[in-house]
C-alpha cells in the first residue's frame, strides 16, 4: 500500500514540476513516470525497513 500511494504521490509530483518548468503533454508525462518509479523504489525501501524492525 505505502508504494501504491508513493508512486501517485510522485507521478503527481512529477507532473506538477514538468508543468512549472512549461513543458509539454509528453514532457509532463515522461517526468510523472520517472517520479512515480523513483518515488515508488523510496516506498518499496520504506516497506523493507517497517517490515525488517516489527519482526
């Protein structure tokens, strides 16, 4: 779940920085999905250490 909502929160990070800079449809769309993966590899590390310190 925390990655689910990492990769939107970043997808939509991503589009918002590509938009402040003026860029276009598939600039905006190539910064969404390379925040989405960026942000969802930093949830999938987040889920590794919650699951490593509860067990």
């Amino acid at each position: 779940m925390i990655v689910f909502i990492a990769a939107l929160i970043g997808a939509a990070y991503g589009a918002f920085a590509a938009r402040r800079k003026g860029g276009k449809g598939w600039d905006v769309a190539h910064y969404a999905a390379a925040y989405g993966i960026a942000f969802s590899l930093v949830g999938v590390l987040a889920t590794i250490i919650i699951t490593r310190t509860m067990v």
